[in-house]
C-alpha cells in the first residue's frame, strides 16, 4: 500500500528544470533510495516531501491526505543530515532530549525513558554524557539518527547519511541504519549518489538523471535489468559495444574469457592491464578495433590462466547476458 507518494512534481531554479514530471510512491515500512548524480533532483524532491521546498507544481500526499501545503513542522516526520547538525554544546544524551522536550504528552520521566531506550537501540548508551566533539563520525551520525526515531516520525528522511564517513564506517552504519529500520518498521527515504549503499540497503531504488526518474525497481532487478544505457551505467559496471545500429551491454562477470581458442561467436582480443579487486581479478582487453572490454575473473581462475599483459585472449556471452540499448550512454 503506498503510504507517501510525490505526485508529478516540477520544480524550476532560475529557469532551469530541476524536478519535471516526477511521481515516486513509497510503502509504508519499505526503506527507498533515491539514487543518481550531483545535481539530478534528488535531494530536491526529498525536500519536498518534507515541505523543506515548495514545488512549482505537483502533490505529496501522505497516508492518503493531500500534505502539499502543510508545514514541516506538521508532517511528523524524522530528517538525518549529512552534516549531523548535533548541538556542539549539548551532551549525546540532551541532543536526543531535545526534541522529546517539545512533546508535552510525556512526563520527564517518559522523556528520559525514551531517550535511553533508542540510545540502547543505535549502541551509544554508554557514551550518553559525551559532547559530539568527543565522538567518531560514525557515533555523531548514530546520534544524530537516534534525535530523529526519538520522535517516533511517520517517516524517515535520510540525505545522504553516509557520505561524510570513511569506507569501513560507512559499511558498518548501512547494517546498522537498516537493522534499525527493520526492527522499527519505519517507513524510509534515503537520498544517496553512492550505488553500494543503494544496492545493499533499499528495498527498492528509484534512478533519478537530469531531473526525471529512469528506472523504479528492487535492486537485483535494476542491477540485472537496467531499463536504460544510463542506468546501466550508473550502476556497477557495464561493457557497452556498437554493432552496426545497435548497442550492447553486458557486465563484466557474464564475459567467459579463455586462452584457448573458442567455437561458434567469440571475440579475440589483447591483455591491455589487469586490476586486482580482492576476491576478483578484472582483465582488460582491446578487441581487434581497439575496443576495450574488461572481464571479471574470480582470483583462482585468473591465476590458474597465468594472465599478462599482451596475452591473446578470447572472450564469448551468453546471448542472455545481452541487453540492447538504443545508444552509449555519456560519462557520468
């Protein structure tokens, strides 16, 4: 059942077109990523869901009421910045009270309760009396997330949580912001650019590209199924070749590459570089018109192969593992 939806949203900044036509819904207690590039809308339209931003045209409705013109303030819901926005001179403990101090239902009794039963839920009880200057990244962000599920929102909006951590960090936080939202049920829009953290964390991922959305699915499906050159593009790694009018695209694990020279259709081609990526090995080639395809080899097969640069290589796919497009995609 969809529980908030953004309705043919437009939006214009200086005549430019930063949202046009844009209709995304969201069931309650799934966790959407609204993916893509720096400056495609999505942060945008996250706004607007909150009533951060006024649309130019369009609805956001929420549980089946018409929200357009409704303060934030009125909407109840949760918002986690990337830049944390934690209190520097209030303890992890009075940041998460702060807002709970507005509610005037609960005693401070209640209050208290509260802010300990949901420091307990993101780990940080023990580091309750501590300044934000006194915590990692990675603490500061699970604070700033437990001040916005102490209110318990509607909804929660994420822009970008992540990106201001280091790798391990942010690994660590996407189990844990997911863990969270499951055991909680709360319905969850995540802004990101990063494709991994959309892939691992989202029920499902809309695709947004210069203003307009490309593709709405569940992650293996977008990744397995890119409805266009962009989003294959955008998303993990695609080889794409020109074949007469058409173009092909095909990821690099579906590639068989060989030594040995192969029957039926197969392309020939020379080692160009070989990339080490921990469990895989990604072997580049230029094909016969100087092509570059890379294939991805599990580490034992590539040393099985005994690969290096120059080698002659021949690689074949599975007409399955084809997906047309009516052109390349540009450079992201």
């Amino acid at each position: 059942m969809c529980y908030l939806k953004a309705e043919n949203i437009c939006k214009q900044y200086a005549g430019k077109a930063v949202l046009t036509g844009v209709t995304a819904e969201i069931a309650q207690g799934e966790l959407v990523c609204i993916l893509g590039p720096s400056g495609c809308g999505k942060t945008t339209l996250l706004r607007i869901m909150a009533g951060l931003e006024t649309a130019d045209r369009g609805k956001v409705i929420i549980d089946g009421k018409d929200c357009t013109m409704l303060p934030p303030a009125k909407r109840n819901f949760g918002i986690v910045f990337q830049s944390y926005a934690l209190f520097p001179n209030m303890t992890v403990e009075q940041n998460v009270l702060f807002g709970l101090a507005q509610q005037k239902q609960l005693n401070k009794g209640q209050q208290k309760a509260k802010v300990f039963q949901v420091l307990a839920l993101v780990d940080l009880l023990e580091h309750k009396n501590k300044y934000p200057a006194q915590l990692s990244g990675g603490q500061q962000q699970r604070t700033a997330l437990a001040r916005a599920i102490a209110l318990s929102p509607r909804y929660l909006l994420l822009d970008e949580p992540l990106s201001a951590l280091d790798a391990k960090v942010r690994a660590r936080l996407r189990l844990e912001i997911r863990k969270i939202q499951r055991e909680l049920g709360i319905t969850t829009i995540m802004v990101t650019h990063d494709q991994e953290e959309a892939l691992t964390m989202a029920d499902r991922i809309i695709v947004m590209n210069n203003a307009v959305i490309e593709q709405v699915g569940a992650p293996r499906t977008i990744y397995e199924n890119p409805a266009s050159a962009f989003v294959a593009n955008f998303i993990g790694t695609m080889n794409f070749y020109k074949n007469y009018t058409s173009t092909f695209g095909v990821r690099p694990e579906n590639i068989e590459l060989t030594k040995n020279n192969l029957s039926g259709n197969f392309w020939t081609g020379k080692v160009s570089a070989l990339e080490f990526k921990g469990a895989m090995i990604r072997v580049y080639s230029k094909l016969h018109d100087n092509h570059e395809i890379c294939v991805d080899l599990p580490v034992e097969k590539a040393t099985t192969l005994a690969l290096k640069e120059n080698d002659t290589v021949y690689l074949r796919v599975a007409d399955r593992h084809l997906i047309q497009y009516a052109e390349v995609p540009k450079a992201v």
